[in-house]
C-alpha cells in the first residue's frame, strides 16, 4: 500500500525527473510519475522503447517487411501490475489473445497439458498430478513427502531466507521429485529464467510454484500480443506519455549519475548533461553495473558491492525462420519442448500474431521461431543448425520446407539469481532518497517473477520518490504472500514448525 497524500503535483510546483531505462520497468515508473504530475525524460539508448521486449523493422529476402524482436513472451493472467500498464492504452488488453494451452512435450514421447488442469489452489496441483502421465502411484509413493512439504505453504521473503542457498535442480532430488516430471516441468520453469536449474536459487523455483499454482487462480494459462510488441505495447504507450507532457529520448545512452546539492541528480548521457530533481535506474544488468562503475560518487562502498556482483545469465538464442510452406495446421502456437539437444520451445507466430499472419497468408507459409536457453557451451552456428534439426523431428512437416529467410538473435543480458544471492541483490530504494532503482534483477519483497517483476519494481521505484514529496503513489496487486489454503498451510507448516 502507497503512503497517503495528496494525489498529484500543483502545477508550476512539479519535480523533473529522470527514468534511465526505457523497458517494462522505467516504463511503468514513468507512467505513475508523470500521471501524478511530475516532469518526466526518459532515456532510452535503442531506437525504440521496450527494453528486452522491443522489436525493429527488417526487410525480408523476399521483399516483404517484418518486426524481429527477441522473441515469444507469456503474459501471464497473473501479471496484474504489468496488465495494469498496458489498460493505460488497452483498457480491455483487446491487443492480447489467449492461447488455449501450455503444452509441454519431451522427446521420449511424453506430454503434459494445462488446459484441463483445474485453475482453483488445491486443485491445480492435485488436477496436475492426476493427469499428467510423469506422475503414477510408484513415483509418488518413492517422494519424500516431507521434503515436499515446502511447496504447499510458500512464503515471501521467509522462501529466499529456506531455500535460497539450495539449487532448484538439488531441491527436486531432495524430495525425490519423479525424474519425468523434473524434465517435463520444472526444468522448463525454470529455464524461463534463461539459466541452468543446476544453478538457479530453488528459491525461485518455489515462487514460481506459488505464483502459478498455490497462490493464484489463473493457473498456467496466459495471453500474448496479437501484433508485434512495438505496434500492440510500446509504441501505444509512448504516445502515452508524451500526451501527459513526458520527454521520451531513444537513442540516448545513459553513462553517469552525479549527485548535486540539495538531493539533485545530474546524469551524462552521450548527448549531453541534464540536470534532475530526482532520478530511476531502470537498466539491465550490464547496464546498471556500468553506469554505478562509472558513477565514483554514488553509493555506499557495499551497495556499489553489490550492485558489481549482480551476474548476467549464460547467452541464449532466438531463431526465427520465414518456411515456403504452412506448419499443420493443428500445430499450437506455443510448444514447450524438453530433451531436443537446446531446444526449449517452439512458437508458431502466425497462430496469434497479425503480421505474421498477412505473411503466412500471402505466402502459404508459416513463421517459426525457436528458443534455445542457458546455452553457454554452445557455439551459435552449430546451436542454429541443430535447432532447425530438432524442429524437423517436433514437427515433421517442415522437413520438406524451404526457408525463405531467417533472423538469428544470440544475446546475454538477463538476469541470473545464483544459489545464495538473494541477500546481495539491491532493492528498489538506494542510500540516495532521489535516486531509485527499477528492474527484474531488483529484490523486491512481493511474490513477483520476470516481466511482472519488472512492472512492479517499477511502479515502487515511482511510489519511494512520491513518497519523498507527499504524493500519494499507486496501490499493487500481487499473488498472496502465503499459500492461499489453509489445509496446505498446514501441512506445509510440518516443514519448519510454522504456523
């Protein structure tokens, strides 16, 4: 909940503030900041807005023109405050349509679907159980059921201070979690994170458990934009903002902050000095790492610590193939694969997306993309060739297909939450009451993941700078701290002796 005050700016009396970073995260912290009045410049050093999730035109071997972005992202029913952005300009979200499932397959043959599972705590879990075939009397009756306790009563942050030293893949051999399931499942929650389960805190692993089946009723299912997200998101959003008076700077390249009297900030950008009455970091890891680098007088010697011991996941690649001939036609538009050699999903564009489509159509074709993650030991080459491979065995049919062109996205610029770095990782308030930090990477005390993480870091970076002026900021929405059942809150307590 946001301190009370009063709900905007006088006018003539409007701080200027400046947000560094143009994705989900600044984009939110811009949109509460300048709705309640303030003088807003965002600085962005790509072309266009959207961070991580923005696209840019190409021009096809064809002739045709396209939108490449880094690829298929899930916008989750339980991502309320990014949802909440995007009703600024959608208030229906009618750019967003559902895709009916979130199929999972493994290349031994085995296959798991969400469609049917109930969406209601405890039943998404138990209706998971029951009908996926990774799951049978044997395998269950081997768990160790104590050990699996945790999962039904998940807390935050009392999960980061259990399980954070502990890594996913060591949890589920813990509880003796069936080898299929651990492949099928919970391998590819958690390679969303772009990172190996090996290394991934199981303190993330569990929140995902929470968000997407015990704290919520949305279950696995989710929407996706149906044009590309410069045109569906971004592109709205600016406007947006620049209607309510923000400055929107693209192609300017943050390099570093300097604090002024009386609480002031003075950022260098590539373009020039601008001076600010307060200012949002809202970067990606590499980016935030650099510009407190470079930046000798912000900080505390242990805050700059840490901000320097923020690590990037391993590299992953996007694959985007234009095929002369359609995918079948029963295909999914989304397909999460597992035991393909790097392989971790397939997304058939034209299933929900516009232009690709209109291109599909014109050309009897198909759009494909193909994700491979956490491929640090790959060489991007090869891992291009074997996932075209590996397609052909998913889907048989586009053996036969020529591809017309293709677009090819080798990138590293995620966040990585190692085992055991939870305590380290910064959070949205800085030693400086001007200056606010915003991002997926940033701790945040709310059961939030990926892109809502991102929206919600972004609005508390907005709410701590509001709350400085005695501005009233804007109320979240999250998943509940706990387990939402009280029976499994219950069992869960056994765990630890928690009530």
């Amino acid at each position: 909940m946001p301190r009370p005050g009063r709900p905007r700016f006088e006018q003539g009396n409007a701080p200027s503030v400046a947000v560094i970073g143009g994705g989900i995260a600044g984009l939110a912290a811009a949109t509460l900041l300048v709705e309640r009045g303030a003088h807003v410049s965002v600085y962005e050093r790509q072309q266009s807005l959207g961070g991580r999730l923005a696209g840019w035109c190409i021009r096809l071997a064809d002739g045709s023109e396209a939108t490449m972005s880094r690829g298929f992202h899930a916008f989750f029913r339980q991502y309320y405050n990014l949802r909440g952005l995007l009703r600024r300009t959608d208030p229906d979200l009618s750019r967003l349509t559902p895709l009916p499932d979130y199929p999972l397959l493994h290349s031994g043959g085995l296959t798991d679907s969400f469609a049917r599972v109930p969406r209601t705590p405890p039943f998404s879990v138990l209706g998971f159980v029951a009908l996926s075939p990774t799951f049978d009397w044997r395998d269950l009756a081997a768990m160790n059921a104590r050990a699996a306790l945790p999962l039904l009563d998940v807390r935050v942050p009392e999960v980061y201070q259990r399980f954070d030293r502990i890594s996913a893949t060591r949890f589920l051999e813990r509880i003796r979690f069936p080898e299929a399931a651990h492949h099928l499942a919970f391998e590819i929650f958690s390679r969303s994170f772009f990172a190996d389960p090996r290394e991934l805190s199981a303190a993330e692993l569990l929140l995902m458990f929470h968000i997407y089946f015990l704290g919520s009723a949305e279950g696995l299912l989710f929407d996706v934009p149906n044009e590309p997200f410069p045109q569906a998101l971004w592109e709205p959003l600016g406007e947006y903002l620049q209607r309510h008076g923000a400055v929107v700077r693209t192609g300017t390249s943050a390099q570093a902050i300097r604090l002024l009297a009386g609480g002031r900030v003075e950022l260098r950008t590539d373009t020039g000095v601008h001076r600010h009455d307060a200012a949002v970091l809202a970067l990606d890891t590499a980016g935030l790492r650099q510009v407190v680098a470079d930046s000798p007088g912000l900080g505390t010697a242990s805050w700059r610590d840490d901000i320097a011991a923020l690590r990037i996941a391993p590299p992953f690649l996007v694959s985007r193939l234009w095929l002369d001939r359609p995918v079948r036609s029963d295909r999914p538009g989304f397909l999460g694969t597992s035991g393909y050699d790097g392989l971790d999903n397939v997304t058939v564009l034209e299933r929900y997306e516009g232009e690709a489509a209109r291109w599909a159509a014109r050309k009897g074709g198909s759009v494909v993309e193909l994700h491979a993650y956490a491929a640090a030991d790959a060489r991007p080459d090869h891992l291009r060739s074997t996932l075209v491979d590996r397609l052909h065995r998913v889907y048989p049919e586009t053996r036969e297909a020529r591809i017309i062109d293709s677009r090819h996205e080798w990138r590293s610029d995620c966040p990585l939450f190692l085992v055991g770095s939870h305590h380290r990782r910064p959070t949205v308030r800085t030693p400086h009451p001007r200056l606010t930090l915003a991002g997926d990477a940033i701790r945040c005390e709310l059961p939030v993941a990926l892109m809502e993480r991102a929206a919600t870091t972004g609005f508390l970076a907005a709410n701590a700078l509001l709350a400085t002026w005695g501005v009233r900021g804007q109320v979240l929405w999250t998943v509940p701290r706990r387990g939402r059942s009280p029976a499994l809150r219950a069992l869960g307590a056994l765990a630890g002796g928690r009530s």
